[in-house]
C-alpha cells in the first residue's frame, strides 16, 4: 500500500458558503470514490483537519472566501480530488 496523498488549497466563491446542499453534494461526491479524503477550513486556525462528513462540513463554518484544504489518499485519491476541485469551482453548481 502507498503512502502517497493528493492535496489541494480552493478558495470557496459561493456566496453561502458550504451549507446544507452544498455540503450534500459534496459527501456524495467523496462517497462515489474509494479513497479517504479529509477537509480543513485554513481561514479558521482553530478548526482541525476531519473527514468529510455531512456534519464535519457544517462544523468547520466554511464562508465565502474561505480556503479549505482537502486531503485525500487511497487508489483514486487524484480523480475525488478534481472532482471536488470542480465542484468547489463552480459554486456547487448553484
């Protein structure tokens, strides 16, 4: 087994945040791949690096402008890294 890890820093544009939906979307997202992918909010020091869960996300309080960084490894940690680069990108497609 590697020990190998995508990383990647977004800026969150949308307007809300990542709420209720986005946040769905998000999971789902994460859920469709194998690898384990983490979340930490970086515009707010004291928030730590979780998994991502539903209620992981709404705890972290990420605003618009906020830089999260995501973590993720396993077989396809590159591909559940742009697929959540791309959602990010494009306000969760709100």
């Amino acid at each position: 087994m590697s020990n190998s890890m995508t990383e990647v820093i977004l800026t969150v544009t949308n307007p809300v945040g990542l709420h209720a939906r986005p946040a769905k979307l998000f999971v789902e997202t994460v859920r469709a791949y194998k690898s384990t992918v983490t979340i930490q909010n970086l515009s707010r020091p004291q928030t730590k690096e979780l998994p991502v869960t539903a209620f992981n996300l709404l705890q972290i309080g990420v605003r618009q402008g906020h830089q999260i960084r995501l973590r993720a490894s396993g077989e396809d940690e590159a591909e559940v890294i742009a697929a959540l680069t791309k959602l990010v990108e494009e306000n969760f497609g709100e």
